[in-house]
C-alpha cells in the first residue's frame, strides 16, 4: 500500500487504528516502542518494551519515575537537550542510554524519536522506538563516554563542501547543547580569542599547503564567558587526484592542566628560593648572633653615654638584620612562626591605626568587619606584616588617589570551591581577609607572576618584589592561601584565607620572667655549639647570668661529656651541627640516659621539619638565632623551673 507518511507516523497510524497486535513482531525483534506527553510528562511503553526489560507488562508512569526506575544514573540528562534539539531546532531525536533489566543487568538502547504537534502548532506528544543495540554501537557510545571524561571532541572540516562535522564532545568543550546549531568554519575560526585567530588561521593554511599534519594550543571563550585553553592536534585528507580536500582532527581541553602546571613551577621555584635563602639565613644568622652578642656585653660594661648610643643604633641595625632574615624565612616557608589565638578583626584596628598615616590624603579608606569572626591561629608579627604588605601594595597601584576598603568574614569552603579553583587548601572553614583598591589593576598577563620573588612593576629602588611573595609564604605556612582578583582599569582584590580554630580560649600573654641572681646560682648548662664565635658570646652571657657552663663543639663531644658527668641542669644546643650527631638527636641520646633532663634548642636555620618526631619534646623550647639576651636568660629559666 503506497503511503507518504514516514515510518514513524506510518506506526502512529497503525497504532490509532488497533495496530498494537504488532506488539508481537516488535517484541522477537527486540523493538520497543515509547509515548510521551509533552503536557503530563506521563510515559507509556508497550508490552514488547516491558519483556525488554524483564517486566510483566507495559504500562505507564512520569518521565521521571521512569528515569529514575529505569535508565542508568549517568545517563538522566541526555533525553532533554535532545527533546530540546529536536523540538525547538528540528535536529532528529537520538539517544543511547542504558536502560535497567530486571536482573539488575543495564542494556544498551538506542531511542528514535518524533515530536508530533497539536492545531496550534504546539509540541502534543512524542513517540518513540527503542531497540537494542550491538557491540559496535556500544563502542560507540564508549568513544563518547570516553571524549566526555578526558574533554575531548573530534571534528572534520570538507573544502570541497564546506561541511563541518562535530562529535558530542567538541560542542560540550564550546559550551553548546549538541545538535542545536549548525557549525560552519567561519564559526569556528570566530571562537578563538582575537589574538590568538591569526595564529590558529596560519596553522591551518599552512599544514593544507603542505599536506602535513599540524599541532597548536589556542584560547577559546565559551557562551558563560569562560575562558579555555584547547590543545588541538590534526592532519589532512588526501582526494584521490593527490589534492587536500579535508582536515581533521581532535582538541582537548587543558585549561586545568595547565593551571596545575603553573601551580608546580611556582612550588618549584619557591622552593629551590626557599632552599637558598634557608642556607643564607643559618649563616647569616650566626654572624649576626655574634654581633649582637658582643654589642650587648659592651652595653652592660660601660656607662659612656656616647659609647651607649652608637651600641644601642649598632644593636638596633643588628636586629633590623634579623627581622630581614626572618622576611627571607618568611617567603621560605621556613620562619619560625609562634602561632596564637588572634581575633583578625583586632590585627586589622591596630595595623589600620597607624598604617593610615603612610596613606596620601587622596586615598579614602573604608574597614568593614564582621561581627562574631571566627578565631584563627598564626603568628601575630607576620599577620600584621601581611596586611601591611597589600595595604601599602594598595597605596603604590592608587598614585593619583582612589578608595582601599579592608573586610573581613567567615567562611565555609567545600571540595568543590576548591576543586573549581585549583587551591591547595583543606575543606573547613576560614577567615578571610580582603583588601581592595579602584587603582590601575593588574594585567592578566602578569597575574601568574605576581607572586614570583623579586617580580615588580615599580621603578628601581622603590620595591624589592618580596613583599607578596613573603606574605604568600606566610600564608601556605599557616596552612591558609592568598588570592587575586583584579581588572585593569577597575581595580585589584586580595584575599587572605586564614584556617579557623576551633577553641575559643583566649589568647595569655606571657608572663614576665625576672632573672635573680641566687636563681641561676650553681645551674650547669652543657652548651653544644660548633661556630666558635657564637659560642663565646654564650659562654660570657650565661656566666655573667650566674650559669656554670661547659662548651662542646658538636653533638658528638656533648655526648661524651654528659656520659661521663650526667649532672647538668639543662642541655642548650644548636640543631645543626657538624659530626654524627644534631641537636636533636643528642638530645634523644642524652634523655637516654636522663630523661628528665631540660632542653632548649637554637637555630640560625628555623627548618622546624628536621627536628619534629625526633627527641623534641612538646614542652621544649626553640629559639632563632640571633637570640636577645633577655629573651636567652627567659627561655633557660622556664625550661628550668617547669
């Protein structure tokens, strides 16, 4: 019987007309067939569908019951930007999903579908065949599957036609539902970013003029204004006369990847930097113990007050040299951090007292704090030096005026704020703090190196390019992050994440220790220290404290010292040292034999990593060289009196 209707309308027909007796046919050929109204929702599926499946019999149920019931979780979004594609754009209706047999076992069907529409023109319903599909269709939906995960899509692009042809994945890296535009190469071509279009066009046209394959990296911008980087790999298809009449090929998305990539060159040169400047500050230090040392011997032995004032400026410049020592610790991740309980509200009153007097009169600031801000624990001096930092970071972007605005606020962040945005951060909650300024702003170009040591944008002599690197340091040592947020023109957003504590004991000063003579009377101390300079200063300190102190070069003569005679008070030795034995270890020997026995460590070096698990005591104290005098004579009567 001849007929114009397509095949599907053909089965409509036969269907309205009691042609379900076909049920039977479908069912030995492994065919379903699928109702859908558009204006319930409600499915029906016919008995051949339900043996399909393993039921009983067919029947009907909402489309999301039916989703939930029956079709694979991976698989629910794919039937609305199809019904999509096909109703709004007259693209065919085409899924293959995997649908669940009662045996629990998935199957893998192909769904052909066509949206029949009312008098009004109004999409009325939607009848479908679904039939089970073979190995090599299966493959298929795997090569899919396969493109979605990697992000990865293939295309073909005809000049003897002109046609473009996407797979699934290309339209998902562009951000487009697939099968609901036509692509053309002009579009194509119109995707990447302006700069990067004469570039992609020459790889093109070259690799057609010489019938060789081609291999690029590009920028593209997405529909939601995303920016991607596609790595794109093709080749050329050869006519039969010899010509190019084709190319083809793949494009991956590596936006990520190259993020992590960035991310471990910067850890990378942070940390042979940090290495380097680890090795400078131990010798540094040293030499700076030993200045320091003599200079306030000399300042208890005279009472020339012309003698007392260039001391006091020579004592001053010495312990502006460490505080330099501990700034190059600090972009290290190796300070010697005290962490405290802080209120970052507080440090933000007291920085923003005295920091707007370094403040032009054309800037206006604005400080908005959160009320019941959650307490965090770092080192009290870096944090104030951090938001020193971007404050006058602030001031340098904003030469001709402009506004800086100062906030703070809790924080909850997730697995997927930190997915998104690559951070190396703990889920947990945080305290934030934020810096603004409406200056020039910083180009993206530049926004990947701001961080690098000794990077600046200032004239020379007006920045050493430390400042953020040190406050980035600071920050990934107390477990937190620093990040940026700028637009040239409009202004630049620093973000410090500073991990909450989950105390609210409030933070103790401690308490001042007195030194009396009759105290430090007959007190043994066995000092272990191999630069000699250092280790006079100690001897004519702690003697002139009352101390009777015995010295030993290294670990190795300390430990024969205290095996002979193990009646001393109190070991203070130095962690890195020459022979068997570092001042850890020695003092995991020594409490060997005595394991009451007081220590306290010293370290030009501050690696607080070589002495963790191995003899260190949570009770002992470590101090950084250079140590004042007092705060040497404090440490030693505390570990003492304990």
């Amino acid at each position: 019987m001849p007929s114009n209707l397509s095949d599907l309308e053909f089965i409509q027909a036969l269907c309205e007309d009691g042609g379900l007796r076909l049920s039977d046919t479908f069912s030995e050929a492994g065919i379903g067939l699928l109702h859908l109204d558009l204006a319930t929702r409600d499915i029906s599926f016919s008995r051949s569908l339900a043996e399909r499946l393993g039921l009983d019999t067919g029947g009907h149920s909402s489309q999301l019951d039916v989703r939930q019931m029956f079709v694979h979780p991976d698989d629910h979004w794919m039937p609305e930007p199809a019904m999509i594609a096909h109703i709004e754009h007259g693209q065919p209706y085409e899924t293959l999903m995997r649908f669940k047999h009662a045996n629990g076992q998935y199957l893998y069907c192909r769904t052909i579908a066509k949206a029949f529409f009312d008098a009004d023109g109004k999409p009325d319903k939607m009848i479908g065949i679904v039939r089970e599909v073979d190995a090599h269709e299966r493959g298929k939906e795997a090569m899919r599957r396969a493109e979605r995960m990697v992000k990865l899509g293939n295309w073909h692009q005809s000049l003897t036609t002109g046609k473009t042809t996407w797979s699934e994945g290309m339209f998902i890296i562009h951000g487009v539902v697939p099968g609901t535009m036509d692509v053309s190469e002009d579009w194509v071509f119109d995707q990447f970013f302006a700069e990067d279009r004469p570039r992609v066009r020459d790889e093109i046209s070259n690799a057609i003029a010489r019938a060789s394959p081609f291999e690029f990296r590009a920028r593209i911008s997405t529909p939601n204004d995303e920016v991607l980087t596609l790595h794109i790999v093709g080749d050329v298809e050869i006519g039969a006369k010899g010509e190019v009449v084709a190319y083809y090929g793949v494009a991956r998305d590596i936006t990520h990847e190259l993020q992590r990539e960035t991310l471990l060159i910067q850890s990378q040169k942070a940390e042979s930097i940090g290495n380097m400047a680890g090795g400078v500050a131990h010798d540094f230090n040293n030499h700076l113990a030993v200045i320091l040392g003599n200079l306030e011997l000399m300042q208890e032995e005279t009472d020339d007050p012309v003698l007392q004032r260039h001391i006091k400026t020579c004592i001053n410049a010495a312990t502006n040299g460490a505080e330099l020592t501990k700034n190059m610790l600090s972009f290290a991740r190796k300070a010697p951090l005290v962490p405290q309980l802080l209120d970052i509200n507080q440090v933000v009153k007291n920085t923003d007292q005295w920091a707007r007097r370094t403040l032009p009169a054309t800037i206006s600031t604005e400080v908005s704090l959160q009320a019941g801000l959650w307490k965090t624990e770092v080192d009290r001096s870096s944090a104030e030096s951090a938001l020193l930092n971007l404050i006058l970071n602030a001031r340098d972007a904003m030469p001709d005026g402009g506004k800086l605005t100062i906030e703070t606020s809790n924080m909850r962040i997730d697995d997927d704020f930190i997915h998104n945005r690559n951070e190396d951060l703990q889920p947990g909650r945080y305290v934030m703090l934020s810096v603004s300024d409406t200056g020039h702003g910083i180009p993206e170009s530049m926004l990947n190196s701001i961080f690098d040591p000794f990077f600046t944008t200032k004239e020379p002599g007006k920045g050493t390019g430390l400042g953020l690197s040190m406050v980035m340091g600071f920050m990934k040592q107390s477990n937190g992050t620093l990040r940026v947020y700028s637009e040239v023109g409009t202004g630049t957003t620093f973000n410090a994440y500073f991990k909450a504590a989950y105390t609210a004991e409030a933070d103790q000063p401690a308490p001042t220790i007195t030194l009396v003579g009759e105290q430090t009377k007959d007190r043994r101390i066995l000092v272990a220290e191999d630069e000699t300079g250092v280790a006079d200063i100690l001897l004519r300190t702690l003697s002139n404290a009352g101390y009777k102190v015995t010295l030993a070069e290294n670990g190795d003569v300390a430990k024969a010292i205290f095996e002979k005679d193990p009646h001393f008070d109190l070991l203070l030795t130095d962690i890195v040292m020459p022979g068997t034995l570092q001042g850890s270890a020695l003092a995991k020997e020594l409490r060997a034999i005595r394991g009451d026995l007081p220590v306290v460590f010293m370290s030009g070096y501050a690696n607080e990593a070589m002495v963790h698990g191995n003899g260190l005591r949570p009770e002992d104290i470590r101090l950084m060289k250079p140590v004042r005098r007092r705060d040497l004579l404090a440490a030693l009567e505390k570990a003492l009196n304990k």
